[in-house]
C-alpha cells in the first residue's frame, strides 16, 4: 500500500481510523487492563481498574494515551 509511511510499519498494522482493540488483562493484583487504538486521539490507549475493595471500594481506575506502540504494550505487560 503506497499511502502507508514508516510510522505505520510498527506492529500491528490496522486502519486508524477505527477504535481498536489489542487486549485485555489482569495482573497478579487484580488490576485489570485494556490496551487499544483511540482514533480521535489517534494514540495508543492503556486503560486500567483497580479492583473492588482498593482505595474506596469503587472500582477506580485511569488511562493514559502513547504515540509508541513499543511504550504503551510496556505498560500494558507490567505486573
């Protein structure tokens, strides 16, 4: 494809244009977290939850936007 650029070599290749998303999962805590593509940002997003019972009971959780893919799939595998 001639309109893709270096930039969009970096795995995975996806349209982006549209919300994607990678994963999910939880870590030895409990924290659970998502990992995905948001095309108004046009940014990788890592979301997390902490789960029920943390800090006040509910369920409070945060994300955090990345123009690397290699940066935020390091903070989507943290333990």
């Amino acid at each position: 494809d001639a309109s893709r650029t270096e930039d969009d070599l970096t795995l995975p290749i996806f349209d982006k244009s549209k919300r994607q998303h990678f994963g999910a999962r939880y870590d030895k805590d409990g924290v659970e977290f998502h990992f995905g593509w948001d095309p108004k940002q046009q940014k990788y997003e890592v979301s997390f939850q902490l789960p029920w019972g943390i800090g006040d009971g509910a369920g409070q959780g945060g994300f955090r936007y990345f123009d690397d893919y290699e940066k935020a799939k390091e903070m989507y595998s943290r333990n």
